[in-house]
C-alpha cells in the first residue's frame, strides 16, 4: 500500500493506491482543518501495510502538517518529490528550485524517449510544461480561471460572482453572459494561441494532455487535440516512488 499526495494551493488530493490501483481518493481544502479530516478517513486504516509515502507540494506549511501527521500514525519515512533523484526520469533544464513538484510530478508520469509533450494544467494558476523526449524545458504560467473570476468580481461592483460554461456564442446579452463570453473564448483563445506558439519555437510536434478542473470544460471547445487526464500528477508521484527503496 502507498500513500500519495498533491499539496495544491486550493485543493489537496491524498490517495491510496494498492497493486498500483488508486483505491481511495481523499480531497481536502489546503487551508482547511487537515487533521480532522484525516483522522476521519484513516480510522480503520492499517499502517502496518504502508510501503511508501510521497507528496508533491507547492505549500511547504502544509507539506509540513502533513508530515508530522504520518510520522505519528508510522515509521515509514514520508518523501516530498524534490528530495529524490528525479534525474532518473527527466532532464530537468530550469532552475530546479524555482519549478512546482506538481509540475515535475506531470512530466514524470509522460515522460517517455521521443515522445513530446505540453501539459496543461487548470489549477490555481494555468500552466503549461513542455516536455521534449525526457527533456523538461520549461513552461509558462498564466493566470488562472477561478482567481482571475473572483478577482473581476471583488473589483468591480456591480459584477457577480459568477460560474463559467461553455459558451455557443461570443455576443453576450447581460453582464453574466458577457463575462462567461470573455472569460472562455478568452482562454480558449489563450490555450490555442500559446500551444501554437510553443511548437513555432520548438520546431517540434507535440501531444497535448490536459488536467485539472476545467480540463473538462476545455477538452472539446479549442482548436488543438487534447487528451484529458484528471490523475496525472498522481500516476506521476506513482512512477516516482520506484525511486523509494
């Protein structure tokens, strides 16, 4: 058995994964009560079983929290990606210290000897990491949908908060529609365009995968061909974990 954990900003995600199956998804506010919810869901849960545990982490204090909380309940030693030898999977051609874990976690679970890849990830921010065989080179942030949402509607009164849909038309007929409008022809527009640009740079061809939580809204409404994969990042910590001996 194996614990593995995404430390978003938003949105923790703990799994349980057994004969490389997750078995078990626990999802838990990254500010939220942690511990309680935890305790709640590993009740009946024997750690005489665990193997291994490992996290991907943007959030160091909660990495944190959740460390001293599995070195209470067991002896198995509790990793955070960044601390093993990821060179083993990827080519890691930025400043090692400057890039998430989770994105690293996403390049790990695709990385294959020529094969290229551009992961686009919705998350807090909308990110995208080209993988070149098992190159990393990079990637770009973008702001992300919720934030830059809530961010339009704290600043200007008299528009609400509002949730985004698929769009079949671009006018829109009130502030809602109008604001949806802008928002997902915008970022259709934003992902379409900076994938294009990605490849006129590389001079390569690249499959596109997908993930977060408007991969969904986005899987059919851009240009490009798009897979979507809602356990990258944990099927990535997965293949890492061969590193734990």
């Amino acid at each position: 058995m194996i614990i593995l954990g995404d430390i978003g900003n938003t949105e923790t995600k703990i799994c349980l994964v057994k004969n490389n199956k997750i078995i078990k998804k626990i999802l838990i506010p990254t500010n939220g009560k942690k511990i309680h919810i935890l305790n709640k869901h590993f009740k009946r849960f024997n750690f005489a079983k665990l193997k291994k545990i490992l996290f991907c982490s943007v959030v160091p204090s909660s990495y944190k929290e959740l460390k001293n909380y599995f070195k209470k309940k067991t002896s198995i030693k509790c990793f955070e990606l960044k601390e093993l030898n990821l060179r083993y999977f990827l080519k890691i051609g930025v400043n090692y210290k400057q890039v998430g874990s989770d994105r690293l976690a996403n390049a790990i679970c695709v990385s294959a000897k020529n094969k290229n890849f551009i992961i686009l990830d919705f998350g807090t921010a909308t990110t995208f990491d080209v993988l070149i065989g098992k190159d990393y080179k990079g990637g770009i942030i973008s702001p992300g949908i919720n934030i830059s949402l809530n961010t339009l509607s704290d600043k200007a009164s008299l528009i609400p908060k509002i949730n985004l849909k698929k769009m079949s038309k671009v006018i829109g007929k009130d502030t809602k529609s109008a604001v949806r409008s802008g928002f997902f022809w915008g970022y259709a527009g934003l992902i379409d365009n900076i994938i294009n640009l990605i490849k006129k740079e590389t001079k390569k061809p690249f499959k596109v995968v997908i993930t977060g939580g408007f991969s969904k809204l986005f899987k059919n409404s851009i240009k490009t061909k798009v897979k979507q994969d809602l356990d990258i990042t944990i099927n990535g910590l997965l293949k890492a974990s061969k590193l734990i001996k």
